[in-house]
C-alpha cells in the first residue's frame, strides 16, 4: 500500500500532524521505534496499579486558548498546578524563587516591597545577557545563584550556567510574592484519564495506520509514501554528516513504596546539591490517584542515552544550522517537533510546531 504521508515519530508532534492530515483525507502511516505511542509523554500503570510517566514528569501548561481547545478534543482535564520545593541542607524551600524562599532561607520577614529591593540590591547587574549564568546572577545574585542554579545546572546539562545559553535560565521566573506555583500560565491541567488515552484518541482516524517499533529503515523496505514528516533528531536523519548533535539524556530509577500514603508533601521536589539525582517525583500527587502505595522516579542525567533535550549553546546552534540547511534539499520531507527543529519546547511549543506544520500542507 501507498500512503499519502509517512510521520516517523509518534510524540506530540507526529500524533498531532497525523490527527490533523487524517482529519482532511489523507493517508497516514504513523511509526515509532519505541513499542508505544506518545513519545516521551506516554503513561502507563504499573505493575502496582499506580499510574506513572516512566520518562518524567509531564505537566500541561499553556497560555494559548488555541491549543488548549484542539487537546480538549480528545481528552477531559483535572485541574492541577504543579509545585515544586528545592532541599538545601535538609530543608526545604519553593522552587521558583519567592518570598517564602527568601524570608525563610535568610530568617527575614520581608514584604512583597521589601523583597524587590532586597533582589535589587544583590543582584549582579548585566548590561548584555548571554549566558544563564548572566540571568540569574542578573535576577538573585551570587548567594541564591550558588544555593539553587549553579550544583543543579552542572548536574542537568553536565555544564556550568555560564557554558549555557540564556534561554535556560529565563524559563524559571523569580517572585517577589508568595506564588509558589511552578508555572505561571493560564491553562494548567492534567489528562484526567492520562496522556496515553488521548493519544490513543487522537490516533482513532479510520485514515491513520500505526506501526510501533518500527524504525525508518524498516519502512523504507517496506512500504511507500509521498511525502514524509520527520519528528527523530535532525542530525541521525542525515547520518551524521556534520557528527553529532549533543542532547543531555536521563536515566529514571522508578521506585513503588508499598503502603505509603504520600512519599512527599508536593509532586516534585529538586536536590540542587548533594544527590546525584536531579529531582523525585511523586506521581499520585499528579494524578490524585487513590491507591494504597504510591510510586516515585529518581531522575538523573546522563550523556549517553535517548535523547531528552537540546544543549542550547552556540556552537552547537551553528552545527544544526548546517543540518537546518541540507533540510531545503528534501523537497518531500518535511522535519517539525524537538528533536528534528533542535529546540528546547515544552508540550504546547511542539503541539503549535505540529499545527503549524499540517496546515501548511493542508492549505497549499
């Protein structure tokens, strides 16, 4: 059989487009090297009953109307904000920096006012922003820099924030209030019945066909298409012409804690400093799954492994570039999401890409 579109990767980006493309008629083969749809955003229920992200955490948050009405398509919401605390010599502070942060880590009784000047006066002014090491000593100073960013960035990203361009460290806002509230967007909610259900709901088109662990070279032996969307790493599509693209991995200890309520008092909680680990998150506190155990994930970064998220430097910003380039020579193939744009997106930044991307075909 001939298909009108092969969609190689079935994420947010590839499940999106395929939705999309079935929707106005086409013909679409959806496949995944992995044994699931859903990319790193698939859940499950383990072998306890608990549902659980075995690749991380994954909190929908949007400020766009848009995408949030296009999800709601194939899934219902349960209201939820994600909240994270950070352990610095065994206690416990919010992650975004706030007030509560400040006051307690400093035995202050600052106001909201009171906080603005105290951040204005340490802080470290910048005239020219380049590296996260700039924002945040521009936005907290050197003190809260050491405590919270520099151990943690080093453990992430396997580099110091002055080695990291800034869009990492703008991602996480400073508040002079007592919002502890991870994200700040209008739209905060979680898949009531889970991210797989609405994959699986997406993907129901009588127009899609999916195939799981099944690579590209599988299909090219096998099968035909027109045209295809590309959502795997940019620089393996092209065989590493140029070397390798450099992505920061993670390796996940899951962990089921028979008999136990609640792990932890909020979903995630970071260790900036003295864990090998980066952070633990308790799934039931995503979920509000009521079950007797609870189960938790250790995360720890690694070079080598699947590739989890861009290293937004310069240099390698020049080397995707030239992948970006032999992209204008695949007039048939088109390349959108994470991996195939090198781009740091959280879930709404693919699903956008992936709007973006079918209705361009659809329209021309």
């Amino acid at each position: 059989m001939k298909y009108n579109y092969l969609i190689v990767g079935a994420g947010f980006a590839g499940a999106v487009c395929a939705q999309k493309l079935a929707e106005s008629g086409r013909s679409v083969l959806l496949i995944d090297i992995r044994p699931h749809i859903g990319g790193n955003a698939y859940d499950k229920y383990d072998e306890h009953g608990v549902l659980i992200h075995p690749y991380g955490p994954h909190i929908f948050h949007t400020n766009s109307k848009r995408i949030f009405e296009y999800l709601s398509l194939f899934t219902d919401w349960r209201f939820y904000e994600h909240r994270v605390l950070a352990v610095l010599n065994g206690e416990t502070y919010p992650i975004p920096i706030n007030r509560t942060t400040i006051n307690k880590l400093y035995g202050l009784d600052l106001t909201e006012e009171g906080v603005e000047n105290y951040l204005e006066n340490i802080r470290i002014k910048k005239n020219t922003i380049k590296t996260s090491e700039d924002v945040v000593l521009n936005s907290v100073g050197a003190d809260l820099c050491e405590k919270f960013f520099r151990s943690y960035t080093k453990k992430q990203w396997g580099l110091d924030l002055s080695e990291l361009s800034a869009g990492v460290a703008s991602r996480i806002p400073t508040r002079t209030n007592d919002d502890d509230r991870y994200f700040s967007d209008t739209f905060q909610f979680m898949p009531s019945q889970g991210y797989t259900k609405m994959f699986e709901r997406m993907l129901a088109n009588k127009n899609i066909t999916v195939k799981l662990s099944s690579s590209l070279e599988d299909a090219k032996k096998t099968v035909r298409w027109e045209k295809m969307i590309y959502t795997g790493p940019i620089d393996a599509y092209f065989n590493y012409c140029f070397g390798k693209l450099p992505y920061r991995s993670l390796r996940f200890e899951h962990l089921h804690l028979p008999d136990t309520q609640c792990f932890q008092v909020t979903g995630t909680i970071n260790y900036p400093n003295e864990q090998q680990f980066t952070r633990i998150t308790e799934f039931k506190h995503l979920t509000k799954q009521q079950h007797t155990g609870s189960s938790i994930v250790r995360e720890y970064p690694q070079e080598e492994g699947d590739p989890y998220y861009p290293v937004p430097r310069k240099k390698n910003e020049t080397l995707f570039k030239r992948y970006q380039a032999l992209t204008e020579q695949e007039k048939n193939v088109v390349f959108v999401g994470r991996l195939a744009q090198y781009r740091y997106y959280n879930m709404d930044q693919v699903v956008a890409a992936a709007l973006a991307c079918a209705e361009k075909i659809i329209n021309d």
